[in-house]
C-alpha cells in the first residue's frame, strides 16, 4: 500500500496534520522533528508508506540512494556548519530494538553547536 490511513507521517505528507516543511518532491518529504535533540533536526521520509528499513528491496534502491545525497545539501540549508568542524548526524531507527517509534520509515537529520539534547 502507497499510504497508511492510520499513519501519522502518512497525514503529515497529506497536510492532515501540520508540519514544518523543509523540503519537498514527487518522492521525497522532509520536516522539522516536534521534539528536536539538536539545533538542527529534520526528518526525511519517503512518501511510499514503508514501515522501515526492514523492508527495503532493490527496487527502493534509487528512493534511498537520493535521501542521501539530498541529505547533506538540506544540511547545510538548514543550518549546520560545513564539514568537517561542523556536519550533521543520520539516524535510522529500524524496529522495536532499534528505538523506531513511528512505523513510516524516516532518517533523521541532527547537526548545530553541541551540546546537544541527547548525546
Ligand atoms: P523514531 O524513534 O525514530 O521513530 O522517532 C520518531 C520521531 O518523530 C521522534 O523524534 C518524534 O519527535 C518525531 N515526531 C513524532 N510526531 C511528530 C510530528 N507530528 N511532527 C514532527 N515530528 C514528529
Ligand atoms: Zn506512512
């Protein structure tokens, strides 16, 4: 299934629920975290309702593989320093022991001055 009726990055993607928007395509959204751990901290979802990382085949190679390259380039228009005294952290949470909460696969994009929230 392309969406999720009952998910809630799937409504944010559809406007039914608020987001700060940072970046949008046909295949690829991205919007500010509501509990950010760093001064930057964005989250890039594809639109294609995938529960995680689990789920990946090679067909989504293409969709993954823009996420990021674009990740670096959002960044950076974001707000986080050029590499290499600045840069930014990617997080995937994938699954239950992997700390996922949302079942809508997104990578989180944290970078900014440190100290951060959480580590
Ligand atoms: P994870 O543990 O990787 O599943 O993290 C889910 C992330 O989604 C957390 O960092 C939440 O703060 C964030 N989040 C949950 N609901 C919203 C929302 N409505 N808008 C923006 N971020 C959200
Ligand atoms: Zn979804």
């Amino acid at each position: 299934m392309n969406h999720d009726p009952n998910c809630i990055f799937c409504k944010i993607i559809a406007g039914q629920i608020p987001s700060r928007k940072v970046y949008e395509d046909d295949d690829i959204f991205a919007f500010h975290d509501i509990h950010p751990w760093a001064p930057v901290h964005f989250l890039m979802v594809p639109k294609l309702h995938l529960p995680s990382m689990a789920q990946l085949t090679p067909e989504h190679e293409r969709l993954m593989g823009r996420i990021m390259v674009l990740a670096p380039k959002l960044a950076l228009e974001q707000g986080c320093n050029p590499y290499p005294e600045g840069g930014f952290r990617i997080v995937c949470n994938t699954g239950a022991e992997g700390g996922q909460e949302v079942h809508h696969l997104h990578v989180h994009v944290m970078g900014g001055p440190r100290p951060w929230f959480k580590g």
